[in-house]
C-alpha cells in the first residue's frame, strides 16, 4: 500500500514562497506548521504499522491535522495577496 504524503510543501506546492516565507518571519504560522508537520509524521508512522493506535486515536489525529491544515492555508492565502 503507497501511503500519500500529506507534508505541506506536497499539499499545496503552489505555495512554496510563502511557506518559507511564513515560516521564517511569522512565528504564529511557525508554531503551526511545526505542530501540523509532527502530527503528520505520527499519523504517517501509524499508517506504517510503527505505531499500534486505536482507530478513534488516529481518526482524532487525522482531524487535527486536517483543522491546522486548513488554518495553514489560510494564511498562505492572505499571504499570496499581500505579496
């Protein structure tokens, strides 16, 4: 089974400049992508077999990282205007 890379630079690479951009200069968006790229990386592991979870545990997992996904993008959004 191919498991999809869910890591933002393959989520949204029309967006490449303001990730880095974001990341270097807003600490908010720091702090977020940080926490979206160790939830990814543990629902990765889990979906691997690495770790052994409770369906419930990763669906709440996968909800997480689906919610800063979507605040992530936001304000890569805000920041594509502003540029």
């Amino acid at each position: 089974m191919t498991l999809e890379k869910h890591d933002l630079h393959h989520e949204f690479p029309e967006f490449t400049d303001e990730i880095h951009h974001l990341k270097m200069n807003d600490n908010h968006f720091a702090r977020l992508f940080a926490e979206y790229h160790d939830i990814d990386q543990e629902v990765h592991r889990i979906e691997q077999g690495v770790e052994n979870t409770s369906d419930e545990y990763l669906e709440g997992k996968k909800k997480e990282r689906l919610n800063l996904k979507d605040n992530l993008f936001i304000m890569l959004k805000k920041a594509q205007v502003t540029a």
